[in-house]
C-alpha cells in the first residue's frame, strides 16, 4: 500500500473534483472549493479527519492505535478553529454554492457540506480524554472494538484506523453489539459532544438534497439509540471520565448504564441512519466521489 503526504492526497482529490463535478457544479462553487480544499488553504486545519492526513497514516487492517493517539496528542495541542472561522466558511460556502445544494449535486457537495458541519465536533471528540487510561476516548473504544474484533459497519475493507475512527464519532447502529460494549462511559460521552453540538449549532444550509442536513434529525436518530440502548435519557454535555474537565455545554446525561432491554425501532438497520452518524456516513463516503477520492489513495 502506498503511504503518500496528506498534501498530495488532498491534491489529488482536488484533482477527482474538478473531473467529476465541474458539468455539475458552478463555476465559482467550483473555484470556491477547490481555494477551500487546498492544503495551503488557513481553515485547511479545521477539517479534522483531512487535517490528519489519513491517507498518509493509516492502512488496510491497520489497528496501531497507539501510533494514532501520537498523532491525535499532537492535532489536539494545535488551535481549535474558532467559531467565527467556521461560520466564515459556512456563509461562503452558501454565497458560492448556494445555487448548487441540488438533489443532482448530493453525491459531491453534500459531502463537502457534511463534513464541514461535522469538523467541530468531529475534533472535540477526538481530542476528548479517557484520563483513566491516560488516552483518548476515542482510542479507549476503538482498541476495544479490536480487542472483541469488531468490525465497523461489519465491513471488512473499513478495517483500518480511518474506519474505526469514523465508526466512533459517533458510535451508533450497534449491530451485533452486547449493550455493555456500546454504553460503555467513552461510547457515551462521545455521543453527548455530538448531542450537544447539534443543540447548540442548528445545520447552517438550506440543502435541497434526498437526505437533508438538519441537526433535529441528526440528534434525534442518536439520542434515541442511547436511550433505548442504554438507558440515557438526556445526551448533552459530556461527563467528566477520571479528571476530565468538563466545560462544553449545558445540556447534561443522567442515569448511565451498562445494560438495557429496549432498542428503539430501526436500531439494527443501517438504513436506520442516514447521512447523519458516522455508521452510515462510511458507507455513504464511498459513494461520494469528494471525500470517496481520498479513501481510495489509502
């Protein structure tokens, strides 16, 4: 498998862009997102899974988390885009590709957009610490889906430190999963950093696609999960694990458990899921020719 920078992997999906969207796409949605996407671009950073340069990092049946926690220990120590930043590309993104947000234009566009939207919790999840095991959250939950060898979207070409990580942020639709491997504290508080985010950050577009982008949907698929799974019947602010600080919100879970009978409907379909959770969302990637030709450099 061939290992390339994250810079000539994003370069060379800006190059898949620009062959397969510019008869779909404007002119200037094309130039906006192709400025956008460079990785001299400032906010090139505040997308988290490209700032990490996977493609560069990460192979198939790659499972060295330690080396990925190395990685996250020093993504996490850098600047934190700021919400002004973010809602900067959100408003440009709207004034460049507004016309675009077309049932036609979900495959690519939708992609960019959901991933943008997802940047900020996407990095308070990942940066989220398990101070009990002196690691991340994220780290804590992937080496255990490893460890009862899970695998995500019971996928086997997602068996790589990018599948797992995306299957994490969060954790939903666990199908063939006792409820003490998904309602475990770090499954949970990763959760409740994407239930509070979807409270306090409405979807920024008005999209026209299939599958629209709203942060009420988004949350309601997994607060339902958590609380007919495990029992939690408020998914907000996360908890403090160990000596984790806990400072990101208002909104705060109550009555975590191990174990639950009840499932809410769907909770075994993917289907269940759609362009909202990270579950769907890999499967969803790799229909989606933006975030689709960066995958398949890895």
């Amino acid at each position: 498998m061939k290992c390339i920078s994250s810079s000539s992997a994003i370069a060379l999906a800006l190059t898949a862009i620009a062959a397969t969207t510019e008869a779909a796409l404007s002119a200037g949605c094309n130039t906006y997102l192709n400025a956008l996407a460079a990785p001299t671009h400032p906010l090139a950073r505040c997308r988290v899974f490209t700032a990490l340069g996977f493609p560069a990092i990460t192979g198939a049946h790659d499972h060295d988390t330690a080396k990925l926690d190395k990685i996250l220990t020093t993504y996490c120590a850098t600047p934190a885009c700021s919400d002004e930043q973010y809602s900067g590309v959100f408003k440009d993104l709207q004034a460049n590709c507004g016309v675009d947000m077309t049932p036609e234009n979900q495959d690519t566009l939708g992609t960019v957009l959901y991933m943008w939207y997802m940047s900020p919790a996407q990095r308070e999840a990942v940066c989220y610490q398990d101070t009990t095991k002196n690691t991340h959250c994220v780290i804590t939950s992937m080496n255990e889906m490893i460890e009862r060898g899970q695998l995500p979207d019971a996928n086997i070409n997602e068996d790589d430190l990018y599948g797992y990580l995306q299957y994490v942020t969060p954790f939903t639709n666990p199908t063939n999963v006792t409820e003490a491997s998904f309602c475990t504290s770090c499954n949970q508080q990763v959760a409740n950093i994407f239930a509070n985010y979807y409270n306090k950050t409405p979807a920024p577009f008005s999209l026209q696609f299939t599958q629209n982008l709203t942060s009420s949907y988004l949350n309601t698929v997994l607060a339902d999960q958590y609380r007919g799974q495990c029992g939690v019947t408020t998914l907000g602010t996360p908890s403090s694990i160990g000596n984790n600080a806990n400072t990101s919100g208002v909104f705060q879970p109550v009555n975590l458990t191990e174990t639950a009978t009840a499932k809410p409907p769907g909770l075994d379909s993917a289907a269940a899921v759609i362009i909202g959770q990270s579950v769907g969302m890999k499967s969803l990637v790799g229909a989606m020719v933006f975030v689709g030709s960066i995958i398949a450099l890895i």
